[in-house]
C-alpha cells in the first residue's frame, strides 16, 4: 500500500531540513573531539563551526567575528536582551505586544522597566507610540533598549525596522532585532544598519533546531548571559555543537537556491485565493500590509482551530493555530489579541506558511482537505465553542 500523502504547511514552525545541512551534521557526527582542543582533532572541528560561522554571517550582512553561536533563538534573544540590562547599559526596555514569547519573556526576567507598545489592527508595530516612549525616556536621561521583530512569525506581517532605525538615528539607544523569520529569506544587511543585535535560528531557514546565532556590534560585546568556560570569544559558554554548527552554516549556503521567494509567494497567493473562494466570509489577518510571502494566517469564523486542525492532519495536511507552543496543545493567540482580533474570531484562527519544498501539487491537496474540512463547518461538527 502506498504511504498516505503528507503535505507540510508549517515552515515557519521548523522548515523541513536541506539534504546539505544533514550531510554536512552526518560527516561532522563521525568525528572526534572538541573544537577549542589545539590539537589535529580539535581544530578539524573548529575549521567547520568558523566555516559555518563565514557563512551565516555572510547571509546576514555580518561580521564574522562578531557572529556568536546560541542554542537557539530564544538564547540569543535572552542573551541581547537580559545581558543587556545585566551589564547596566540600559534603564528601560521597550517591546511591542507582538513580539515572540522568546522577546517578552527575557524583557520579563531582565529586571529593567518595560514597555510594551501596541499593534495597529493590521498587525504593525505602532511606532508613534514608540517614537513617544523614546522621547520620554531622552527627556529622563534613560539609556532604552528597543526589541522588536522582524517578521511575524503568525502574521508575515513584515515591520517597518527602517522608521524603527531613524528613530533612533544619532541616539545611544540600542536596537534589539528578532530576526528569525526574515532571515535568509529577505535581503539582511546587519553590519550597515542602524541594528545593535538580531538573532537568527536555524531550524527556520531549514537547518537543524537547537542552534541559534547572535549577531552583535562591538558595544554590545559585553552583552553575555553565559560566560562559562569562555568559549565564543568569551560572549557564550559552553561547548559548541559542531555538527548542529555546520548544518546551520550549510542551510545558510544552500537557502539561496533552494528559497525562492518569488515563487513562493506565487503559491501563497493561490493558497488565499482558495480560501477566499471556498469559504468567503474568512478574516485573512494582516492583509493591508506588507506581509512575507510564505505566511498566512486566516479564520473563518464557526470554524473552530483546534478541530479544523485535527481535521486537516487526519486529511493530511499539517499547519498550525498560530504558532507552533510548547505545550502542544491550541492556545488564544496574543498576536491576534495584540490586533484587537475578537476572541471568537482568534480562536478560528490558522496558519499555513510555505517554504522551499512547497509545490503547486502540494496547494491542490491543501485545496481538497479544505474543501472538506469547510463540509465539517457546515454540517456542524467543527463548530466553535
Ligand atoms: N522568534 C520568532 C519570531 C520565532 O518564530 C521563534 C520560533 O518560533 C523564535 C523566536 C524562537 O526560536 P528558537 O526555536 O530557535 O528558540
């Protein structure tokens, strides 16, 4: 019996890994040592995590040796973030009620006051009101922290860094980015801009997980949150895990040509179409605005998430409620409560994002499981609560 077909639609959860970036942890898995050992076998480790570190660092606009490998995003955030308010540079932390959890977390832990400034509706960050608490905090004398994302990792709402950057043009404030969901995908160029810190992770640009990279300029260099046995150039202890390392550096290199944006976006597109024409009356979030074109998180309302997800699995389809939670279980999501998304709406709400192995044949299958999963709508079985 053929296996049943599976189509993945959440990228934006952990994108399927490049053949690269597995052989690349395969050969580095089959060696021995550790890369801050000075002998033969230390140093034929430390020569893949540098190769990989050139590589990211080259994706991001980087510089190489301000480029430091995390366990993951949500180290390299807490790192930026909490290192920051640990090394007394800054009074005040300032993020937006629609970062990742990763983001307003580690401003929770910092220690420092925090401020969070609200979305637009659309799902943009409201930089009047942060351009106000800059202010406020120039007239106190405050040093702030900015954090803010990127690109929505529910919405694909894409933020204006660039107003966020001038705003602080010619202050000492520092800038803070989550950089994950853009990352590899749009063009980044970390080492010009106006960007004191962003983090990436791997398992979104179709590496392995549990590998992040903090990307820093010099006066943040102090910024550490664990300082162990000095490795990273004594901004990260630990050793580092050279295979995760170069599978990272190796989905850095492959991305490229396995990413294409264009095309991508052209199946999202279709996607939205689909669900505009089957189920009419759905909330596509964000649609106003500039989004990334791999994400789309729509509802369609008495249809509820977390039973139109299981219809869509069994279907099989994978996507998501929102973004992908620990718990495993569907939660509300506080980006759409961020949106002023009325509860009953939020709770229909799911996510497709697509990424370098989605198909046209893989937007048909999605079309049909909607198609059935809309009968269950109508015949009341998914109805929400
Ligand atoms: N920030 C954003 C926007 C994300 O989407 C994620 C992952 O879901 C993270 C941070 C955390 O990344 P990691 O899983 O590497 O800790």
């Amino acid at each position: 019996m053929e296996p049943r077909k599976r189509v993945y639609l959440d990228h934006n959860a952990s994108a399927p890994l490049l053949p690269g970036a597995r052989t690349a942890m395969a050969d580095v898995l089959a060696l021995t040592g550790n890369p801050n050992s000075v002998h033969g076998e230390g140093r034929a480790l430390r020569k893949r995590i540098e190769d990989a570190r050139t590589a990211i660092a080259r994706l991001a606009g980087a510089q190489t040796s301000r480029t430091v490998f995390t366990g993951s995003a949500t180290e390299a955030i807490t790192q930026a973030i909490v290192g920051a308010a640990r090394a007394g540079a800054v009074d005040r932390i300032v993020t937006s009620t629609g970062e990742h959890k990763a983001v307003l977390k580690a401003a929770e832990a910092a220690g420092a006051p925090v401020d969070e400034v609200a979305l637009s509706t659309d799902g943009v960050i409201d930089t009047v009101a942060l351009g106000k608490v800059i202010a406020d905090a120039d007239a106190a004398g405050e040093t702030v922290l900015v954090a803010v994302h990127w690109v929505n990792n529910e919405t694909g709402v894409i933020q204006p860094l660039d107003e966020i950057e001038a705003l602080l043009a010619d202050t000492e404030h520092f800038l803070f980015v989550d950089a994950v969901q853009g990352f590899g995908k749009l063009p980044m160029k970390f080492a010009a801009s106006r960007i004191d810190m962003a983090a990436v992770s791997a398992h979104k640009i179709a590496g392995p997980a549990g590998v992040g990279a903090l990307f820093m300029k010099a006066r943040c260099d102090k910024f550490v949150l664990i300082p162990g046995g000095g490795q990273e150039q004594g901004r990260r202890g630990g050793t580092e895990s050279a295979a995760l390392i170069a599978g990272f550096g190796k989905a850095a290199q492959e991305l490229a040509d396995a990413f294409d944006l264009e095309r991508i976006s052209a199946l999202t597109g279709q996607v939205e179409q689909l669900i505009e024409t089957h189920a009419p009356d759905a909330e596509i979030f964000g649609r106003r605005v500039r989004r990334l074109g791999t994400t789309i998180s729509f509802a369609v309302p008495g249809l509820a998430n977390a039973t139109a997800m299981i219809g869509f699995d069994l279907g099989g389809v994978a996507l998501s409620a929102g973004s992908a939670c620990s718990s495993g279980k569907v939660s509300k999501s506080h980006v759409l409560k961020a949106m002023d998304v009325a509860d009953e709406l939020a709770q229909c709400a799911l996510r497709v994002s697509l990424g370098w192995t989605t198909t046209e044949a893989d937007i048909e299958f999605f079309e049909k499981v909607l198609v059935s999963v809309l009968a269950q709508r109508k015949s009341g079985r998914g109805a929400a609560a």
